[in-house]
C-alpha cells in the first residue's frame, strides 16, 4: 500500500466510499540524522550498508538529509482553530486494524498509513511514487539485494502517555497485525521471514527472499502500536472497542457520541512537531468528524455551516445543487482542482464464487447493457471519463497491442491466458449516446444464445439448470439512477437483477464474507503496486474473509505475476508486469468498468485555506490546511 491510492484508494477494504460515481482517497497524511546508532547487531560492522534518513522504491530520494520542508504545505501556516469534516454512516469501533466493526474516520488510513492517532516508522512524501521519510525511525539500513532491513528508532519517540516507543513495540505490532489483524496484512507482510528487536531502538526485519523490492518499504510504512497499552489486563487486540486508544501522533481522540461524531485534539507535547516532514502539517488544534445518514443530508448539512469542507463525488450534485448562498456570496469557494492520482478500477463487480458469473461468456455479455455514454449525459453532465484499466490514469496502464518487454512476459504464458490479450486491444462496450442501446443488447444476446443460455418462458436465460438471475447491492441509494436503467437493460436480454441498498455494516460485513451477486466497488491503485495486489487477485486470497479479493479469483498465472511484479528491480520492469497484469484481468472480464474523473471537486468555507502547491495525489485537507481564523 503505497501513495494511492486511490485510492484510496485508489484506493481501499469494501467500504461505501467506493460505492460513490468517483471515488476520493481518504486523505492519508523526516528529515533525520545519519549517525549510526549502537546495537548488539551480530551483522554490524565493516561493510554493512550505511543508515540513510530516506528510501525510494527506485531512484533517489527527492528531499536530502537536511530539507527545511516538503513543496505541497505553506510552511508558515498558522496554528489553530476547528476543522470540522463529515463522514457517511455511522462506527462502532476505534480500532482500524482488525476485521470487526466499522471504524471511526481519521484514526488510521488504507490500515497501515498513520492517520491522526498513530505514526509509523516512515512516512511517504506526497510529491513522490514511492519515497518514505524516516518518522519513529529515524534512519534505515537495508543491503543491496533487500533481504533484510533494520530501523533505528528516534530516542524521543514516544507514546502518548510519555514512554518510549521500543523494538519491542515495532516486533509486537508486526506479529500482531499479522496474526490478529485484516487477513491483508498476512498477504501484504506474507514474505517477511522474522521480526526481532536487537535493542531498546533498533529493529530488524529478515526475509524469506531477497529482491522484494518495496517489501522494506511497506514494512517502514506500517503503524505501530503500543505494546504495553494493549497486553494489559482487560484490552483485547482483536475485538471492538470504543476506548480511545493510546497513539504516537499528532492528535488523541477527544469527545466521542458512538456512532454520530469523534473529536480529534491536537496534541501540544507531540515529540514529532519539529520533523520537517512535519513542517506546514497539523494546524488545527481540533479535528472533528460528524456522521449524517447519507450524502444528501449531509450537502444540506455543509450549506448550513454545519462542516467546513466538502469533497463532491456526484458531478450532478456539483453542476445543479451548489448554487446556495454561501456559493453565490463567497462564503464558500468552490473548486476543481486537477490531479495526477491513479485511478485504478471502479466497476461493477461480479463474484465469480456465484455459479451465474462463473461463465465468462455471462461476464462479457452483461457488460454490453451497460449503457455509459447514455448514463453520463444523464447524471454526469459528459463529466466523467470510461475506465478501461485496472491501473487507470497512469503509465501502468496497457494500451494498443503488447509488445517489448510486456509482450515477452505475455508469450511465456501463451495458451494458459485468454488469446484476445494478443490479438485484441481491451476497450469497454460503447454507444451512441442516444439511449438506443439495441445495437449493444444484440450483441450481448448473441454471445448467450451461443453459449447456451436459452432464454425461458418467463423471460429468464438459463443454463444447466442455473437462472440468469442476480442481486447488486450497494450502501449509496444516490447510485439507484445509474443502476435501475442498467437493469433495464438486462431484462431485455433476458438478465433478472435487482437492486438492494443496505445500510454502511451489513454492506461491509457482506463484502467482507464474500456474501454478494454483484456490487459497485474498486480496486485503488498506486504509482508502485506491489505486494498488495496478493491482497486483490492472489488464488490463496480468494476465500479468505475480509480480503480484497472481492470477485474470488484464482489464476496461477496472475499469481506468478505477482511474485515476480515484487521482484523487479527496475521501474521498466516494474510497469511491463503491471500492463501485463492489466490485460490478463481485462479480458477476464470480471468486472463492467465504470468511470473515474482526474480532478477534486472540493468546496470550503472561507475560513478554510490550503497551499497555493498542493500533492496531487492527495488533497491532505486534514493535514496541510488551516483556519484563517488563527492567522
């Protein structure tokens, strides 16, 4: 899990954000000293690599040893004030590291980036694919062939409760996440071989195969957690809580309402407020999230000065619903501002445990009553984009016919994955626009009368005894006029679908069992995916609950794909697997594309500022903004 994603996260578990016409990564959010720190390290000595204050998964790092700030923050951003934000649904859970419960806004992001409660050995500059920043760690060691690496914590790292953060702390938090936390973090640390402290402050991660290029990076990238905390009597890892955890980042949970709001304190003693990672970062003194029933509630919420910022998902909502009069007036600044973020893939997807979607000819055909251009002029105003990448708006993404490097990975897997990959470009079913999508439906028929779909009496295809016949849940009731015409279309092609909207946890505890026909969800990307994509199509995951790989794929060539996607050692290399990649899902058809759009339609109240240079991977409204009422 990298800069996202999207989304993402790109960017993303099964959650409604990705239920959304265009999803928004959560906003997620060093310098440090070389000098080499003591250790009873039986490896130290001549020869070993040099501790270095950053790393990059290919390159240098942008930011040297002694950078007064990153670009994207206004380093002299006031101190102060309430940013008040707004999320959809409700929590009953502050612990975001584990399978149960729905967890409150703002704790942690993506499960391994910190978000406001806790930090992580390194953290990611927002202006990079794929560089991290020593945080808790104040530098990193790690040999040519990345076998292992070792981190060296800073002496005034510390909990919020005043003690240190400890080895111990980093060895615990691995093995706890990996045993007890999201079955992702098994997959995403799956190649790590031990974890052991060789000090109060020096770490060491040994792996089971050398070459994993960003494996010592994700691990750098992982939040730790307080050992002494949660080992004491009465705390239990792996069930929900709603005592505000102990953390080692900028904020601690204030007041909490269960289910409706969370406050978030700035801490005044936080041992990181001087990194200039941090330069510019953390200028409200409060941080609160209110909860609303759905996103129309809470857009009558925002113009009534009830939150402070809003990012709009819904292009109708951006072009007919923001002509309130704190638009029209100036008190709220309305804008678009364009990004560079993977996209990744936000789709229709099918569950191909279900015995319906299991013939691809079903998957391919479905896909053709589909009617985008028609639905985009409807509800979109032609703002959106059709997706037809799982690595969407960015180099990863395959294009034309393969060849070089890509079409050499391809041919050693001839006659075990689809021929179209050879021979035929992937491009999503289109239409004129009219509505009069008959042209599509005759097609979508025909590839089912030849595959033995017979159409019924009652107007149902069947084969083998199985109905044409499926549920599409979703947690967003906005998506239903996207859906219903969709449907529509199915019927007349001899398709029974139905649409179920369910509330934010049954929604995510049916994702998370795999308990679905059909919903609307995404796969985020980075710039430099890795190890997480185990997570997303690796055959060991596919009935794993709580995993990522919602549509229950089992490919061997995918998963040796992957192994050597994390293998490579070039970033050449590293996009030719991931085009590679691309085109296997592609034309596996297990998913209907849908859209994505290339800016942040962003909204905020006056007394709300940002950088002039923003990321554009993420707008870090919580983060790098700050009230002008503190200037």
């Amino acid at each position: 899990m990298k800069v996202l994603l999207p989304i993402l996260a790109a960017f993303f578990i099964a959650t409604p954000a990705w239920a959304q016409e265009n999803v928004q990564e959560m906003q997620d959010k060093a310098d440090s000293a070389f000098d080499i720190i003591e250790s009873d390290d039986e490896t130290a000595g001549v020869g070993e690599p040099e501790p270095r204050h950053a790393i990059a998964l290919h390159g240098e790092p942008k930011y040297g040893p002694d950078f007064p700030h990153v670009d994207y923050v206004n380093p002299d951003a006031p101190k102060g004030g309430t940013l008040k934000l707004n999320a959809i649904g409700s929590y009953d859970s502050l612990n975001p590291f584990i399978v149960k419960g729905t967890p409150a806004a703002g704790l942690a992001s993506n499960f391994i980036r910190s978000g406001l409660v806790y930090e992580s050995l390194m953290q990611n500059a927002w202006d990079e694919p794929f560089t991290l920043y020593g945080v808790i760690a104040e530098s990193i060691e790690m040999p040519e062939d990345r076998s292992w690496v070792a981190f060296n914590l800073r002496p005034e790292a510390k909990w919020a409760d005043g003690e240190p953060i400890t080895a111990e702390d980093v060895v615990w938090t691995f093995e706890t996440l990996r045993d007890e936390g999201q079955p992702f973090f098994k997959a995403y640390y799956g190649d790590v071989e031990k974890a052991e402290a060789l000090g109060e402050r020096r770490v060491k991660f040994t792996f089971k195969v050398a070459g994993n290029a960003e494996l010592p990076l994700i691990i750098a990238e992982m939040s730790i957690l307080p050992k002494h905390y949660w080992t004491a009597e009465g705390r239990t890892f792996n069930q929900t809580s709603l005592e505000p955890p102990l953390g080692s980042g900028p904020y601690k949970v204030g007041k909490l309402d269960p289910g409706r709001q969370i406050e978030f304190v700035r801490r005044d003693d936080w041992w990181g407020k001087d990194l200039p990672l941090f330069k510019g970062f953390y200028n409200f003194d409060r941080i609160t999230y209110d909860y609303y029933r759905d996103s129309n509630v809470a857009l009558e919420a925002f113009f009534a000065g009830e939150f402070d910022v809003q990012i709009e998902n819904t292009a109708k909502l951006w072009a007919t619903a923001y002509d309130a009069a704190p638009v029209q007036d100036g008190r709220i600044t309305k804008e678009e501002i364009s990004n560079e973020r993977p996209a990744g893939m936000q789709a229709f997807i099918y569950n191909i445990r279900r015995p319906v979607f299991q013939d691809i000819a079903v998957r391919e055909a479905l896909a053709y009553a589909f009617d985008f251009e028609w639905s985009n002029k409807q509800f979109a105003y032609g703002s959106y984009i059709r997706t037809d990448s799982y690595y969407e708006n960015s180099e990863l993404a395959s294009s034309g016919l393969p060849e070089g490097k890509e079409l050499e990975i391809l041919e050693r897997f001839r006659g075990q994955i689809p021929d179209e990959v050879f021979t035929e470009t992937y491009e999503p079913p289109k239409t004129d626009g009219t509505g009069n999508a008959r042209q599509n439906l005759r097609t979508a028929m025909k590839i089912l009368d030849e595959a033995g779909w017979a159409l019924g009496e009652d107007g149902v295809r069947s084969k083998d005894g199985v109905p044409l016949e499926f549920e599409i849940i979703d947690a967003n009731p906005q998506f239903e006029r996207w859906v219903l015409p969709f449907i529509k279309n199915l019927e007349r092609i001899g398709a029974k679908a139905s649409f179920r909207v369910v509330d934010t946890a049954q929604y995510q505890n049916r994702i998370t069992n795999f308990d679905f026909d059909m919903t609307v969800s995404g796969f985020g990307q980075s710039g430099s995916p890795g190890n997480e994509q185990r997570d997303f199509w690796g055959s060991d995951k596919a009935d794993t609950a709580g995993s990522r790989n919602y549509i229950g794929i089992k490919d061997p060539v995918l998963d040796k794909l992957i192994e050597e996607l994390v293998q490579t050692d070039s970033r050449e290399d590293l996009v030719a697997h991931c085009r590679a990649m691309d085109r296997i899902l592609l034309h596996g058809h297990y998913v209907i594309p849908m859209w994505h759009f290339p800016k942040w339609r962003i909204a905020y109240w006056k007394h709300i500022s940002r950088p002039d240079e923003m990321s554009d991977i993420s707008p870090l409204i919580s983060y790098t903004w700050w009230s002008t009422d503190a200037e």
